[in-house]
C-alpha cells in the first residue's frame, strides 16, 4: 500500500502525463446510465470506487455524499491505472474561555493518495491517508463539551480533542459490476472505517473548511480510524446496503502506531442518493468494549443522516443534517444533533456554520449525571492561489457553548472559545 501512496504523489509531480484537477462540480447530465453501460469502467476512469456512478458521489472508507460535491483531488491517468491525491493541512491558536478552558496551538488535516486500476467488469483501489496530529501529543487540543478517549490510557479526556492517528486509512476495495446498476463490493482496512454514520466530519464538504471537531463525534463517526475492518456490499442503482465486521476498540493513546486487528465487533448502513443533490443514510452498529477505560461496556449505535449540496454559479453550498444516539449496555440511551452548512463564495471565501446538541454523562465525571449541551460555531477562511494545485489560507472562527445549571459554576456560565488558522491546499 505504501508504494502505491507513494506512487500517487510522485506521478503528480513528475509525470509527464497531463494531470487534471477534479474541483467543479461534474456534469452528471451527460453520464446516464445508457453511457455508462456502453463504457467499461476503466474507460470512462471517472466512475465511483463501488460502482457504475459519478466518482464524485464517493466519501469516506465506503460512505456516500451527493453527486453534486465537488471532488478535492489531483488525478492522473497512466493506462487503466488512476492515480489521486489531495492534502488539506492545518495549523492554528485555540482558545477555550472559563475555568475549565484553555489555550494552545494546534495541527490537524490529512494528505492522501490513492492508485485505482480498472478492468471490464469492475475495479481494485488502494488507498492511504495519514494525519499530523499525533504532532500535538496525546492531549491535542482545547475544545470545550468534548468527551470520549484518553490522554495517557488511565484518566478521561475531558474538554479536549484526541488527536487522530497517523494512519487514518490503509485500505483496499474490490468493485465487480454487473450491469450500469449494479454491483458488488468487498473493502478491507486496516485502519479503515466501518459502515456507519455520515462521511466523517473533516472530509464532509458541510463542514470540512472548520479544523474544528464535532462535540457529536462519538455518536456519528468517531468509527472512521479503525484498526480492523472489512466491508461488503452491494449497490443497485442509487441505492446501497452494506455490512462490516471490525475492531470495537477505540486507537488508544499511542497515535504513532498501526494496533492489532481484531473483528468483535458488527454495523450495518443503507444509503440512497434520491437526486443528485441528496445523499441519506441510517446506519446501525454494535460495538465490543468501545472504550479503554471501561472495558466491560459495549454499545449500540444509531444513525440517520442527509446531506444536501447545491452548485452555485461560481461556489457551492451545502448543509448536513445527522442524529446519533448511543447507549452503554445498562444505560439510558444518549441522543445527539448536528447541523451544519457552509457556501464557498467564488475561489476566495468559504464561510461555515454549526449547530450541535449533545447528551453527555462524561463532563461530571462518570456517574455524575447526564447534561444537555449545545454548541455553535461560526467561521470563515479566505484563499490564495499560490500555484495551479496549491492554495494558502487564512481563518477564524468563534463558538459558544450552552450547560446546564448544574454545570454553569464549573464551566464559568456559558463559556465561548475561538480559533485561527493558517491551511495548505494541495487540489
């Protein structure tokens, strides 16, 4: 897998091929499906990693978004072989207001390449992705209302944001199709991410020019770095079910390593994208012993999500709209909400909102009562073009977070926090 990573980014470099980037919208009018019958998928090379759709509908491990995203990505075509890859890096100053806040730089984003080859009937992509934020050590950085993993394997990690590990995804999908509806799929990673839940946050279009972290995380796509996965499904026409078997285990605190695989744990998703600008999806997991310190608590999971973008004659907008809800065998279950929109005005500007509400049993300390909390966020980055692939940019953003009465007096009432940054686009 790793010399196809490599591959990816030096082909992009070096290759004397012409390389096209795919940053607008496709025109998915003209790939009906009578083309796409006619066309073998390795033909066209713009089909998705699952099937006979447009490629731009592909998300995150095996989700889906809508037709109509806008694919951030740099594509090369040697042969049958398409080779992508895309880098959003991020480096910034966060500051959490109140007695329980804080302040400290941060980095996070990803840089990820991929090599797919296609034959007649179907297709093989290897995917890597890596993270920089295991370089903010264990504690990562201030955010408050978050819960859910460790710092050092022994005291929670309150009011913070784990960092993610470097290996975000070594994966590999094998596609068969049938027909221009229908096909198979077998995807296996290690890490990788399960079939549940939304695409994960930092790569859904909604929300992905925030390098700030849900509170609603651990109920919707907190799944996306498992170590041990594998995932199989079948697609017929705009539809898709697919389940996986993979490691319960939340990555523990070491951000450096690759952890054992282990298949303990089960989930299951339908999804279906009923027009191009739509993509829903409810999903279903259980999962073994999710979390380190309390190992002898499994959980069920539940999701339903849709997301909706629409292209603008020169940007794009779109909204995400997700539920989650988790319970501790035992326990009463735990409901969360997001919802979250961003509009790219031009090449410039993008502008972001959020709006979340979580209820968490994490913040007391554990037995120290449920709270209901909310958060929203509002922000904007502006870009410059530094070259025909890359982009700098410069951001802000300020968010204020809601507890309830018996909180106030820990939490200083109803504290803000605020970030800048500075970003890398590579796309």
């Amino acid at each position: 897998m790793t010399v196809f990573f490599a591959r990816a980014l030096a082909a992009l470099a070096f290759a004397s091929a012409p390389v096209f980037a795919a940053d607008e919208p496709m025109d998915h009018a003209a790939m009906d499906h009578q083309s796409m019958e006619a066309t073998p998928m390795h033909a066209m090379g713009m089909a998705g990693t699952l099937g006979s759709y447009a490629f731009t509908r592909d998300g995150t491990g095996t989700s889906w978004q809508p037709d109509t995203s806008v694919h951030l990505g740099l594509h090369e075509m040697n042969g049958d072989t398409m080779y992508m890859a895309h880098a959003r890096l991020y480096a910034g100053y966060d500051w959490q207001n109140g007695p329980r806040g804080d302040d400290s730089t941060f980095f996070s984003g990803m840089v990820m390449g991929s090599a797919r080859y296609g034959f007649d009937d179907g297709s093989l992509t290897l995917r890597a992705m890596l993270s920089p934020d295991p370089v903010m050590g264990p504690r990562g950085y201030p955010l408050l209302l978050q819960a859910g993993e460790s710092a050092d394997g022994v005291h929670p990690l309150t009011d913070r944001q784990h960092p993610h590990d470097l290996f975000m995804e070594l994966s590999a999908t094998y596609a068969r199709t049938f027909s221009a509806q229908d096909s198979v799929f077998l995807y296996a990673g290690w890490p990788g991410e399960p079939a549940f839940g939304p695409p994960a946050f930092m790569h859904r279009l909604s929300i992905m020019d925030s390098p700030e972290a849900p509170i609603t995380h651990h109920w919707l796509d907190s799944t996306h770095i498992t170590f041990g996965v594998v995932t199989g499904g079948y697609v017929h026409d705009n539809w898709k079910i697919e389940a996986s078997g993979f490691k319960g285990r939340e990555p523990d605190e070491s951000r450096w390593d690759i952890e054992p695989a282990r298949f303990d744990s089960a989930s299951v998703r339908l999804s279906w994208n009923p027009t191009e600008e739509l993509a829903l999806q409810a999903s279903w997991a259980k999962l073994t012993s999710p979390e380190a310190l309390e190992p002898q608590h499994d959980q069920k999971r539940l999701s339903a999500s849709v997301i909706y973008t629409h292209p603008l004659d020169n940007g794009w907008w779109s909204t995400t709209l997700a539920w989650g809800r988790k319970q501790i065998t035992g326990d009463d279950p735990l409901n969360a909400w997001t919802i979250e929109s961003a509009v790219k005005i031009g090449e410039p500007w993008t502008i972001f909102v959020r709006a979340e509400y979580a209820e968490n049993d994490e913040l007391n300390g554990h037995g120290g009562g449920m709270a209901k909390v909310g958060k929203a966020s509002i922000g904007g980055v502006h870009d410059w073009r530094i070259g025909p692939h890359a982009l700098i940019g410069l951001g802000a953003l300020y968010s204020r977070n809601w507890v309830p009465a018996f909180l106030k007096a820990a939490y200083g009432g109803n504290p803000g926090g605020a970030m800048v940054f500075a970003r890398i686009l590579v796309q």
